[in-house]
C-alpha cells in the first residue's frame, strides 16, 4: 500500500521530515527527538554486545564469574540471590549467550528502525531480567521506560525499515 493509499484511508502516520518540522513544529521536533532517542539507545545496547565480545562473553568461563561475584553481594535471602543460584549460575553458559545475541539483535532493531517494537518490548524485558539479577540501580528504570516508549510509538515507521518492510508485508506484525 503507499503512503498516498494509507493517507486516504485515514491510517496515516506521520512521516518525518524536515518539511514536517516546518509545518508542525512540534510534532515534527518531539518525533526527531524520539527517533534520535531510539538510535542512541539501540547504540547503548551496541557498546554492552561489543563488551560481551571483547570479554570472550561467549565461550569462556566470565559470565560465571561474574555472576558467582554478584552473588556474594546479595542478601542470601533476597530472590535475586535465590535467581542467580537456582537459574542465571547453572545455566551461566547459555545466559550469557541469550544476553550477548540478544543485545545484538537489540541493537540492530533499534539502530536501523528493524522490528523497532519488539526490539523496544526486548530492551525493556532484559533490563528487567538485570534487576531481578541483582544488577539494579536507578537507571534501569528510565531504561526500562525508553523501551516502553519505543514499544508503544511508531518510531521505526518515522525512520527506519518497519514503513517499508509493513508496506510490503502488511499482515505482518513484525512491522507494525
């Protein structure tokens, strides 16, 4: 469907452009504002994957240790405590591979406006898991609210590839 097609049908979502922020600016001001939001954090994720591959995340014994030393820090009688034994230490390998690909794909999402939504419910979900973890502090929770934000707006339709991967699939929830 083009753009002309979902302007007609009443559907349409507005497009950012510099002509937008001309005409309105402060609908097309708070969008860049929201797209350059998205990018920023989609590059947060981008330095913590980085990290993980610098640290060999994936095929050493580091995530272990790691969280074995998180562990020590903890109320023994915290749920965090209780997390980190009964799950993230035996399963260490694999967490730490579900943490490495999944800032990757995070990243990727958010960058390039791919799957923007879901890449947003993703960023918000492995903020929370860090919480749970034992690895909280106060910027988790406008990190956690970043995400939301991109999960409810149509930031990868403003710029990125969800408008023209949803025009060509529109049945396709990934895009939306």
């Amino acid at each position: 469907m083009s753009d002309a097609a979902v302007q007609a049908a009443g559907t349409a979502r507005p497009r950012f452009s510099f002509a937008l922020v001309r005409s309105r600016p402060a609908l097309g001001t708070g969008i860049g504002f929201i797209v350059v939001l998205r990018i920023l954090y989609g590059l947060m994720w981008a330095g913590g994957a980085v990290n993980k591959f610098q640290r060999d995340y994936l095929f050493s014994d580091f995530p272990l240790k790691l969280f074995t030393q998180r562990l020590t820090e903890l109320d023994p009688a915290s749920f965090s405590a209780r997390f980190l034994e009964g799950f993230v230490i035996p399963n260490s390998q694999l967490v730490g591979w579900i943490v490495a690909w999944g800032e990757v794909a995070i990243a990727v999402g958010l960058v390039f406006g791919f799957m923007t939504r879901i890449a947003g419910f993703g960023s918000a979900l492995m903020c929370i898991m860090f919480g749970i973890g034992g690895y909280y502090d106060a910027s988790l929770i406008p990190l956690i609210l970043i995400g939301v934000l991109i999960m409810v707006l149509p930031t990868g339709h403003w710029l990125g590839l969800d408008r023209r991967l949803h025009q060509r699939y529109p049945n396709a929830i990934w895009f939306k």
